[in-house]
C-alpha cells in the first residue's frame, strides 16, 4: 500500500467523486494546503508519494517548496501540480521531483507513481517469498534478464530526444518480474487456486521474456550501457 499526503484543492473532491479503482494500493493519509502541515504527517506517516500544488504555496520559489519537500520528508517522489510556470521554473522543479499540469486526472496520476507501484509490489513479492521459502520464478520460463539495479537505472535514464521508451519499456519488464513473483507466491485456499497462480505466473513470465528481448534491442539501438 502507498501512503499519499495531497497538497491540493482540486483532488480531494476528484477523491470523493473519482475512479476510486484509480488509486488502488494507496491510501491518501493527508489533504489540506498548509506546507509546514505537509511535511510534518508526511514525515511521521512515512509518506511515499507527495502530490504538491505549487502554485498553492504564494512567497516561495514552486523548486524550492518542492526541494523542501522531498529532503525534508525523503519521500520517494513529489509530484508538482501547476497551472502556469515558465520554461525556467519547470526545469528547476523537474531537479527535484515531477512536474504535471493542473488540473489532472486520478488516472493520469497514477500514471505518474508507475516506478513507486512497481517497487512497492516488488516488496509485497520479496515479503510473500521469504515467508514461504518459494523462489522468485516459476521455474517454466527463463530467469530474469535484467537485474532490478538495471531496471531501477533505466526508469531514471534521459533520452537526448523526446523519446521516453526506454523508460516506459523498462517500466513494463520490473512490473511483469514483479507480478510474475507475486503470482508465484500467492496464497492457494485450495488445488485450483494453486492452478490459476501457476498459470498466471507462467503467462505473466512469457510476456516478460518477451518484452526483455525487445529492451535488449532497444538498449542496444539506443546505445544505452547499464
């Protein structure tokens, strides 16, 4: 589960009357639009992910307020909402967390906690694993080709064009790893849930397969070393 603290007037209604499926794995556990309020629950909280409407804090710099978020906090991400910044000020928010223009939707949020969902689910497989002593594979499909330090560094990786495919294509592959373990060690209430998880992990892990074959191309084209 991701713990969310909102800095915004537009979402909580969006919250209220929304997609909830949106948001599945999170729980919002802060709104409001005092930042000194902000950082301290999502310090306590331990808050992963801050949504944070700059143009909502008036007197301080939209990089700064970000800047101070993310170190103060040491949340995984910040997403800066705005309305209206320039080029300039959208460059230094971008140093420090993920700019988006508001108002958004729950959806396209989401979109933009892809690298934290996956961590996360990552955890929730290492945790089932280790409690039940099971693999991280199915054992009918190839091991991994990809270690997760390699994943982890080509979701940060900046194209020279505007082309983010690398990121998004390795976004793909630690999501199915992930899903594949998660899969494997899922609890089995009786033979046919044992079934239904074998078969969802050996699906999950052609896929996979799969789409590491076309990252290596893609890698390769790129010329990216990792």
């Amino acid at each position: 589960m991701i713990r969310l603290a909102i800095l915004d007037d537009y979402l909580p209604e969006q919250l209220r009357t929304g997609d909830e499926s949106a948001l599945n794995d999170m729980e919002v556990v802060w709104t409001g639009t005092d930042l000194d309020e902000l950082v301290r629950t999502a310090t306590l909280r331990d808050v992963q992910v801050v949504i944070l409407n700059v143009d909502l804090v008036p007197g301080t710099a939209p990089a700064h307020a970000v800047e101070r978020v993310k170190k103060e906090t040491g949340v995984d991400l910040v997403i800066a909402l705005y309305s209206f910044l320039r080029r300039s000020e959208l460059e230094a928010v971008a140093e420090h967390g993920r700019p988006v223009r508001s108002p958004t939707s729950l959806t396209q949020l989401r979109s933009q906690m892809l690298h934290v969902l996956v961590k996360s689910l990552f955890g929730k497989a290492d945790a089932a694993q280790r409690e039940r002593g099971r693999p991280n594979a199915t054992g009918s499909n190839p091991a991994p080709r990809f270690s997760r330090t390699q994943l982890a560094k080509l979701l940060e990786i900046q194209s020279t064009v505007q082309c983010e495919c690398p990121n998004h294509v390795g976004e793909l592959v630690a999501g199915l790893m992930a899903f594949e373990a998660y899969a494997e060690a899922c609890e089995n209430k009786n033979p046919k849930d044992a079934a239904v998880h074998r078969m969802l992990a050996d699906r999950t892990g052609r896929a996979r397969v799969i789409m590491e074959e076309a990252l290596s191309e893609l890698i390769e084209h790129e010329g990216i070393e990792i």
